[in-house]
C-alpha cells in the first residue's frame, strides 16, 4: 500500500521513493534523451559556423513541413527565414553572435515549406572546442505566435499614439501659423490705420499772430481708424477759421465721412465764414451725400477768431453742432463751459438748429475743445466720476479749473497726463485743441 | 571625433587606414581584423552618427536621410584628424560612404576598400539590375526591426536611462555591440536599403579593392562583379567567407586582402 502523504515526513525528504512513486520516477528518469530532442516544445537546430544545417528535431520539422534529408546538409539556417529576416540575421544577428557567442530572445519569422510564416523567438550559442575554437551553433527556437500577436498589438496602440501626437503636433503647427498669418495682418492693418489717421488730421498748426495754439490727438485702438478732427485755418482780413468734431463709428467708413466733414467746412468756411453757414453747408453735404441705409453724422463745434484791432484781445464766434460745449479758462482763474444748448446733430435732418456763441478773449485767457473720448472714459472705482462711471463733463471742467490761468500748450500737455492717468479706460479716440491770449511781453505778467 | 567616437590605434608612423562599420552594429565589427592591421598601419575607428558609442545628440533624420550625410561626416572627420590620406575601408552600406567622399574630395584619399558592396540593394526592372531584393524584401526588414524593438527597449533601458550605481549593466548588457535607437534603426534602414549609388561608381578617381564574399545574401558576387566593372581600374578579391561580415567570419583573409591592397599602393 502506498503511503500518502509519504513525501511530507522529514525521513522521507532526500531519499529515494519507494513502491509505484519509484517506479513512475524510474521512467521519467529513463526519458529517452533522443525523445526529448525530437519533440521537445521547442525547435532545435545545429548548424555549422557557415549556417549549413547539421541537425534539426522533429519539433522543428513539422512546424516547417520539411522532410529531414531536405534540410541536413543542404540548406542554411536563413533559408528557413524570410527575406526580411534574412537581412536582420545578416546584420544583427550574426555578428552579435560572432561577437558574443551567445544571442537570445530575437523575434524572426520562419518560412514553411508551403510558403506559411510561424513568428519564433530565437536563441543561438556558439559551441567552442577546448581551445576555444568556434565548432557549431546551436539554436532554440520557441513558437511565438500568441506572444506576437500581443506585441503586434502593442506597436499598433504605440504607433498610433505616436501618429496622434504628430496630428497633434500638426494641428499646434497650423494653429500657429495661422496665428502668425492674422498677426501680420493685423499689423498691415495698423500700420494703414496709423497713415490713414496721419492724412486726417493737420500735421502741425500754424498760430495766429498773437495766439498760442496747442492740440492732441488720443489714438484709442490702433486696429482702427477714429473719427475725431480738428483744424486751424486762416481766413481773409486776419481772421483764422477752427473747428473740432467727431464723426460717429470708426473705421474706413468713418474716415471717408471725417475727409469729406474736414475739406467741406474749409471750403464753406471760404465761401460764407458766418459759423452757423458753415455748419448748414456741411449739414447738406452729408445729409446728401448719405441718405437711406448709411446715414452718418457728426458733432462739431465751428469758430471764427477775430482780432479786436488796437488791443491784444480776440473775438470766438462759436457755432456748435450736438457738440459737448468749450471750456474758457480765464486769466483770473476762473473756468466756465461756453455753453451753446440746443446745437443738433449735424448730416442727421435736414436744417437742424445751430446754436451759437461768441466770447472775448483777452490775455491769460485759454479756450479748450475736445471730443467726448475724454468724458466718455470708464474710471476706476477710486476715481472721480461723473456718477455713471464715466470721468464726466463736470470732472474735466474742475480738472481745468485748477490749471487756470494758464496756456494752450500747458493746458494740452497737463490733458495728456489726465488721459494717462485714465489709461485703458479712454477707450474712444479723443481730440483736443486749445487757444490761448499770450500776455504782452511789455506788460507783466499779473 | 567626439560625436563619431574616433579611437585611433596602431602604428603612429605607419599608413593610416580608416575602417568604417555597416548597419547594424558599430566599430566593434572591426575587432578580429584591427590586430593585425594595427602591427603595420594606424588604424582609425569611428562610429556612425545613431551607432555605438556616437553622439545620439548629433543625429537628425534630416541629415541622415541620405547617405550624403554620413559622407559628410567622413569628410569632416578627416579634416579634424588630419591624418594625410588614406585608406578608407567600409563595410556593406559605409562602402558606398566612401565611395561617395572619394568623389568629392579624393586628395584625401590613397586607396578605397569596399567590403561586401552594394550600390543598390533593390532590383531596378528598368536596366535589369539585380541588387538581390525587392522592395517588399526592405518593408519586411523595417517589420523585423520593429518587432525586435520590444525586447530591445527593455534589454536598453538601462543605458540609455543611465544607471552609474549599477556599471555592470552597460559593460555585460546583451546586444551591448549593437544598442541602436529603434527610430535611429528605422531610419538607417531606409537610407541603406533604399540608397542607389549606381551612377556614382565610375566617378571614383582612386584605387579601389572591391572584397566580396563567396556566398553573401545581402550582396551577391553579381553584385560585386557590378561594383568591380564601374569603378576604373579597380580590382576584385572573393573572400572565402560565409554571410555579410567577412571581418567576423574570416577576420584573416579579410586583414589580408586590406594588408595587401595597403602595400601594392607604396
């Protein structure tokens, strides 16, 4: 009787089985070694030093469909690979071999005789005489189909994450040049903003005699052309014709109606100074020349300076179109809105009221225009404003009290401060122009 | 000589001969033959730019698209070197690298041998040129190259990464000869295997020794036999060698023939 469990007691441990064990152990011992070459679960494979087949188990053979005698001594290892197996072998295999005498674990494909491919994983060593002469090469090979039909699929999943980040990449690279595509043009487009606005506006003023004059122009967006003017003129007998507006909407649109406002109130100013004629000329020219679906308007303040003969003093007659009023800022210090109430739109109906104003102005005495880009800003919360979160006609009028008395160009020079402070808030293109009465140099300064 | 990782041995004095490795592997084929070149010549060994011990920094897929690319570094190793002229001596693809800067600028240049050549590995149906593949033969390589990456990524992690607690790892690390990025593998692959250098064959002005082997799968003795009646006056040995790299298979008729083709030029 068989002792169960035998193997588990210490005496049993090392010695030598008893019984049926013996017996079955006997004849896995007797395994014929022959046997287990022929149809081990591998292939084997002896070949000379120059490939020739010396020796190839029955394993081998059937996965090939190879008759023995068609493959000892007639056909070299790499006849059994496929061509590009074949150059891998050439240039990787064999001379890692020679150098190493041993290579495991290469992926090759296996040709078989009716032309099928096995996926095998191969390992060769090289078998040395005694005196280390290379005598044969003994190779293993192991079926590999499942393993690499699982690698197949890893490199497939690797090259198409690899394909996917160059798509990726791609896509980033096409982004970026279309980034680059609408950054140039975006800069072609101010720079012919820029020059635009250049040709709207009066390079430089030329002064009255016996006027300082001084002006600003406040560019908003440089993507955009705006539509505020100004202008200083001569007229006949000595007296000079100015105006300053602001066309509503911006862009190439606005710019053709501020040309055409600009060289039409120069003209009429020509033809009949008298500022509420002016304003009607231009009022006919736009109303006429945009009717129906693109109307477009303007506010604009017109004024004619007279030299009171036999004194420094000059006389502004003003006439005013929907325009926010002038501020005089006296040689006493005091500042006050010129107010012109009632002024219309101007290119809006077809005789709209044009409301007028006339002031002296004598030595000390400053007169500002300027467009609402300046009282329409956005403040901070920490600002002074006019209640709505704008900077306001009200904040503008006291920030220019207290540089009264003073001149054209401190008055322009401390408004651009303002605007700087005001910064991104300015966010309409903002036009300024100022006059002012220079004391005569004889008499002092009080 | 860095990016190339240039080893020059041998005799200071003596002629200088320049031995340039194939695909596959990188200056350490040279190890059987450089023994007994080295007792009379200087012997200088590089790497290929992706290969061995080269700089992998310096490598782009530009540069190497072409074959031009490593003729350049040829060029400009030599240069830097300084050696005089020489013998330049390349196996399998690098013979066609010689070929191509001994076009170029033969003053640097005393004799060619091109080991196991082939100016075109595909067959050309238009002139019946037989280069011994088609071009299916090349996309199973690649295949081949491709599966094969598994295990080496694996097996080469550990030099790439670097690994200076462990130095064991780079000295005894299988396939250590032959550690090749796989994309680097991949891309040399195309620019052998898909190179035609055919034309550029009767241009070389200095003297050749075309070495073939007797029974080579990658370059046939026809092969050989064309590579031998396009360059002028070049001359044709058959080594007694099983397989593409005579240099591991019969390392002394190999140094024999380059000894003797160094010799007959003094």
């Amino acid at each position: 009787m068989v002792r169960a469990g035998g193997g588990d007691e210490p005496e049993g441990r090392g010695t030598a089985p008893e019984g049926d064990d013996a017996a079955r152990f006997s004849a896995m011992l007797e395994d014929s070694a022959v046997d287990l070459y022929e149809n081990a679960p591998c292939g084997y494979l002896s070949t000379l030093m120059d490939g020739q087949i010396a020796k190839v188990n029955t394993t081998l053979l059937s996965w090939l469909g190879y008759r023995r005698e068609e493959l000892v001594g007639r056909r070299r290892f790499t006849d059994l690979l496929t061509v590009g197996g074949r150059l891998y072998h050439e240039t990787h295999f064999a001379p890692l071999l020679s150098m190493q005498g041993e290579i495991g674990g290469i992926a090759l494909e296996l040709k078989a005789a009716d032309g099928t491919r096995m996926p095998v994983l191969v390992t060769s060593t090289v078998k040395t005489s005694d005196d280390g002469q290379p005598l044969l090469i003994r190779t293993t090979l192991f079926d590999a189909r499942d393993r690499r039909a699982y690698e197949t699929e890893l490199l497939r999943a690797r090259q198409e994450a690899e394909e996917a980040r160059r798509e990726a990449d791609r896509a980033r690279r096409t982004a970026e040049e279309a980034h680059r595509a609408v950054e140039a043009e975006r800069q072609r487009l101010q720079r012919l903003a820029t020059t635009l606005q250049r040709t709207l506006l009066p390079p430089s003023l030329t002064a009255p005699a016996g006027l300082e004059v001084a002006a600003h122009y406040h560019i908003a967006s440089a993507d955009e052309v705006g539509g505020d003017f100004y202008d200083l003129f001569p007229l006949a007998h000595g007296s000079w014709g100015l105006f300053l507006g602001d066309v509503c909407g911006k862009g190439a649109a606005a710019a053709a109606v501020t040309s055409l406002a600009r060289y039409t109130l120069r003209a009429a100013a020509v033809y009949d100074p008298d500022p509420v004629a002016v304003l009607a000329n231009l009022n006919t020219v736009l109303t006429h020349e945009y009717e129906g679906t693109d109307p477009r308007f303007c506010t604009v303040l017109f004024g004619v300076l007279t030299p009171d003969r036999g004194t420094a003093g000059f006389e502004l007659a003003l006439a005013a179109g929907g325009h926010p009023p002038a501020i005089l800022l006296r040689a006493d210090g005091s500042a006050r809105h010129l107010p012109t109430p009632g002024g219309q739109l101007i290119g809006v109906i077809p005789d709209p009221h044009i409301a007028t104003t006339t002031v002296r102005l004598d030595p000390g005495d400053t007169v500002l225009l300027y467009t609402d880009g300046l009282t329409e800003a956005h403040t901070t919360p920490l600002g002074r404003t006019g209640g709505d979160g704008r900077y306001g006609d009200a904040a503008l009028l006291d920030f220019t009290a207290a540089l009264a008395p003073t001149t054209a160009p401190a008055a322009i020079a401390a408004l651009q401060g303002l605007l700087d402070t005001l910064g991104s808030g300015v966010d309409d293109d903002t036009a300024l122009l100022a006059l002012s009465v220079p004391h005569p140099v004889s008499e002092p300064k009080q | 000589m860095k990016r190339n990782h240039v080893v020059v041995t041998g005799r200071g004095d003596g002629p200088v001969v320049v031995l340039a490795h194939g695909f596959g592997c990188d200056q350490n084929m040279w190890r059987l033959v450089v023994p007994a070149l080295a007792e009379d010549f200087k012997v200088v060994l590089f790497d290929h730019v992706g290969a061995g011990r080269s700089d992998l920094g310096a490598w782009s897929e530009e540069r190497y698209a072409s074959l031009d690319g490593y003729a350049d570094d040829v060029l400009q190793l030599l240069r830097a070197l300084d050696p005089g002229p020489v013998v330049f001596v390349g196996h399998s693809v690098s013979s066609m690298v010689g070929v191509l800067a001994a076009v170029r600028e033969p003053d640097l240049f005393t004799g060619l041998v091109l080991l196991t050549p082939s100016p075109r590995y595909v067959d050309d149906e238009a002139t019946g040129y037989r280069g011994g593949f088609s071009a299916e033969d090349i996309d199973e390589l690649l295949e081949s190259l491709d599966s094969n990456y598994l295990g080496w990524s694996g097996a080469m992690a550990p030099v790439i990464m670097g690994n200076p607690e462990r130095p064991e790892l780079g000295e005894e690390l299988t396939n250590s000869f032959c550690r090749t990025d796989p994309a680097i593998a991949r891309a040399f692959a195309h620019t052998t295997f898909r190179s035609d250098n055919r034309a550029d064959l009767a241009k070389v002005g200095v003297p050749t020794l075309v070495a073939q082997c007797s029974d080579d799968a990658i370059a046939p003795p026809e092969v050989g036999a064309f590579v031998h009646a396009r360059i002028p006056g070049s001359k044709l040995v058959t080594l007694p060698a099983t397989g593409h790299c005579p240099q591991l298979s019969a390392p002394d008729a190999t140094a024999e023939a380059i000894i003797d083709f160094v010799r007959a030029l003094r």
